[in-house]
C-alpha cells in the first residue's frame, strides 16, 4: 500500500486538497508510463490523476507505544465501548492494546 501527499490540485479542487493524504491503488504498465497515479480521491472514487500533483510518504510506525507519540481519540456508544471493554477483559488485555492490535491486523500498512 503506498500514500501520497496532494501537493499541487489545479482543475480538482472539489476532488484533491493540497496537504492531504491519499491512497493509491495499483496502476497498469502504461498508466505508470504516463506518469499516472490512481488515487482514492475526496469523492470516494478511484481516479487516474498525473503524477506530479502528489509526492510519496513513507510510513514509519513504532511496534510499542512511547510517550510523544500522536494519538487517536476514538468516540464509541456506550453499548460497542462495554463489548470492547469486555474483550479487553476476556483477553486481559487493555482496551487501547485490543485496538492497537485490531489496527495492526486489519490494515495493511507498512512496518518497519
């Protein structure tokens, strides 16, 4: 999986923003020959866009949680928090472990 930071949006501002990041799809021998990218835009969609409007992030995650870090609020109800809190229990594990992990197996980001 690869990300792509928007760097230049002429002609699709409704559909990029300069700053954002967005996920890439895999592209065909000729699309990547006309330098190419398809990229899940602000639409939802999957659209070819030029290259030149995007420019790489790597992602680097850390294994264990250090101070410092960014984090993430995540708002449940009330009913997924309690089944979350008795996941975390039956497993006994933390909460915040269980989602951690759930983030580590489910998506498929790079490690490092």
């Amino acid at each position: 999986m690869i990300y792509l930071r928007c760097i230049k949006n002429k002609g699709y501002a409704a559909s990029l923003e300069i700053g954002k990041i967005y996920k890439t799809l895999p592209t065909t021998a000729l699309e990547r020959r006309n330098r190419q990218v398809r990229v899940i835009d602000n639409e939802g969609e999957d659209y070819l866009y030029d290259r030149e409007y995007f420019e790489p992030v790597e992602v680097k995650l850390a294994r264990e949680y250090k101070p410092g870090l960014s984090t993430l609020t995540i708002h449940l109800p009330p009913l997924l928090k309690s089944i979350l809190q008795a996941e975390a229990l039956a497993n006994r594990k933390s909460a915040s472990a269980l989602v951690r992990e759930w983030i580590d197996e489910r998506l498929d980001l790079p490690t490092h």
